[in-house]
C-alpha cells in the first residue's frame, strides 16, 4: 500500500512522541490504582479526593469537614462531604500563601496551622465563611533543617510544637531544635517539654490515658537496620537520646558515650530502620470490629536511602492494657517492585469511624471502611 510522504513523517513524529511520554505513562497510576493494595480482611479503601498534589496533615473542623495541609503549593484544603457517600464533594482552597504549611489542629474556635517558620491562627466559624483574621502565636520558631512543624493539643488545651534536627547528626545550638515545645493556646510561656526526638513528625494522644505518643526518625548512614525508627511516650522533661545514643540507650558510634546514654529515655517501641514513621492515631471509634479499638495505627512514609527500599504502608500496632505489642500491616502495596507510587503521611479517624490516609506522592486522600 502506498503511504504519502506527509504520512510517513505524521506516523513517525507520532511513534516518537508516544516513545517519549512512554516513561511518564508508566509511572502514572490509573484511577484504580489503590485497588492493588492489599488491606487486612474485611476491610476497604476508596479514594476519597485526589489531585492534591502533596496532602500532608489532616484534621476535622468542627462543622465535619475535613481539611489538609498541601505543603508543597503552600495552601490549606477544605474538603467537604456533604452527602456522606465517602467522596468529597469539592476540594476548597481555604488558605493559600502559607510557608510549608504541614501541623493543622482546630482547638477553641480557631484553625491553628504549623508554617516552618512559625504558628499561626485564624478564627474559625465555618468552611463557607472562609478564615478570620491571621494571629501569628510563635513568630519564630527554627527554620531550615527538617523543615515540618506539627501541633498537637492535649487534653488540658496546652499546645505543643514538634521541630525536627537541622542536619543528620550533630549536636544543636539551638535548644529548641530536635525536640518539643509547650506553649499556652494564645503562643505565650513557651518552654521546651522534651529533648532528645532526632524528628518527631507525628504526635497523637493517647484517648485512654492522656499521654502524649509521638514517632521519631532516626538519623541516616549507618545501615540499612540502625538505627531503629521510634514510638516514645513524651514526658516533661524527658531525653530521648538523640544524637547521642538511640533505640534503647545504644551509643551512636560518633559519640559514644555510655554514660551519657544511661541518663536518657528508650524508645517504647522500635521500628524497621528507615521506614520514616509519620502520622499516627489511636483507633477509639466503633465502625471497626472491637479487637482494633484502641489500637495504634502509624503511617510510614518509607526510605529514601535503604539498600533494599522498607515502609510505604499503614502498620497496625496492637495496644494491650496500654502496652504495644505485635506490629502487623495494615495496609500495603504501595511498594512494587523496588518502586513507590505513593507514600503514606498522616492516619486520623473521621467523625463516621473510617480511617483517613494522605499520600503526598499520589497526591491523595483515602478513606478505609470496615465491609464486613
């Protein structure tokens, strides 16, 4: 069959093109992309908003709707679900022109969200009256480093600020750095809480017993297994080692320093190395069978750097008379074949009882439901 000269260079320009975009195609996930994840029995997922770009903290606002950080475009999302189907409805660009916004916690009529810079908050009536106006409550907290600032209010109403280390491993000049803070609702009588935490991303509180449970990432470089990523019970006053020792006292060899380490904190549980251990919560609602309440659910993130790559899921750890025990997936497959297509980053339990997941590679939220 005769083919034109004009064809000819149409078809070719077109096999070009399609040799191109073959490698983009490949690492785009369909729209049922979260069906290849494997989920404990009985359980499901859906995608409950998508195209986020990077969703990382999330929480309910007083009036049901959930709202998340999107810490690379600098913005905060409202997305509500009016119909209660499980879906949002629209995603709601709520704030915008934030610096890394990643903590967001709702606590006495306001909005209170974490910039790597500081904290600030808005007035909060509804998601359809936008925003008070902004109140800068800690103008200057470190910035640079691990550059995530997350918020957590205890039961008493005090706030408290993560701020992860400034490199790998060193020793801080700046107390404030590698450790928690505590300040009053209003940003005032700031004060350091708790040391010794390389990058305590996550914090959550314990519904049961008030305490203050937080994840911890070790430092890099020494391995794919050391050293073990971390849960710790936060107490006033406590070092939880780093950068001098890690795990259960375990001198980091650039210091090595025994007796230093016996003055500190172990870690309440260890995890895989590198796994980046972010979010987590506690399950205390009752759409999920009874055996998962009051159990911790934690997000990894997973490793950047590992040999052999590790995380990229949603772990269960099973809680007994207060005391965590086994640690079993949750939820896995976003690792394949060596290859991520998502990340997991912050776990919270929506106001029905499912169990809500942001990925900031995906650019997703899930939502997890109990199917029976």
């Amino acid at each position: 069959m005769f083919v034109s000269n004009e064809k000819q260079t149409s078809l070719l320009f077109l096999i070009v093109l399609s040799l191109l975009l073959l490698p983009f195609q490949s690492c785009t996930s369909d729209g049922n992309s979260h069906e290849r994840l494997k989920l404990e029995k009985g359980f499901k997922m859906d995608k409950f908003a998508a195209g986020l770009g990077s969703p990382r903290f999330m929480a309910y606002s007083p009036d049901g709707v959930l709202f998340a950080t999107i810490i690379k475009s600098g913005k905060v999302v409202a997305l509500p679900d009016k119909n209660k189907d499980g879906k949002a409805d629209k995603v709601i660009t709520f704030l915008n022109g934030l610096k890394l916004p990643h903590g967001i916690k709702f606590h006495d009529g306001y909005l209170y969200i974490g910039e790597t810079n500081r904290i600030v908050r808005y007035k909060y009536k509804d998601f359809k009256s936008g925003p008070g106006k902004r109140e800068v409550v800690v103008p200057d907290l470190p910035a640079g480093g691990h550059r995530t600032r997350t918020i957590l209010f205890d039961t008493d109403g005090n706030m408290y600020v993560s701020t992860g280390a400034s490199c790998n491993v060193c020793v801080e000049n700046d107390k404030r750095r590698a450790a928690i803070m505590r300040y009053e609702a209003d940003g005032s009588k700031g004060e350091i809480f708790a040391t010794g935490l390389r990058n305590s991303v996550g914090m959550t509180v314990n519904p049961s017993t008030g305490e203050i449970w937080a994840t911890d990432n070790g430092r890099d470089m020494l391995g794919d297994d050391l050293p073990p990523d971390e849960i710790n019970i936060i107490k006033k006053g406590n070092n939880y080692g780093w950068p001098y020792c890690y795990g259960n006292r375990v001198p980091d060899p650039k210091f090595n320093s025994k007796e230093y380490c016996r003055k500190t904190t172990p870690a309440l549980l260890e995890l895989q190395a590198h796994s980046a251990p972010l979010g987590l919560t506690f399950y205390s609602a009752k759409a999920f069978p009874e055996e998962y309440r009051g159990d911790l659910f934690v997000a990894y993130h997973g490793s950047w750097n590992r040999t052999v790559p590790t995380g990229y899921k949603v772990v269960r750890v099973k809680i007994t008379n207060g005391e965590p025990g086994t640690i079993q997936d949750f939820i896995s497959g976003w690792l394949e074949g060596g290859k991520s297509w998502g990340r997991p980053v912050d776990v919270i339990v929506g106001p029905e009882g499912g169990l809500y997941i942001s990925d900031d590679k995906g650019g997703v939220i899930y939502r997890v439901y109990y199917s029976g």
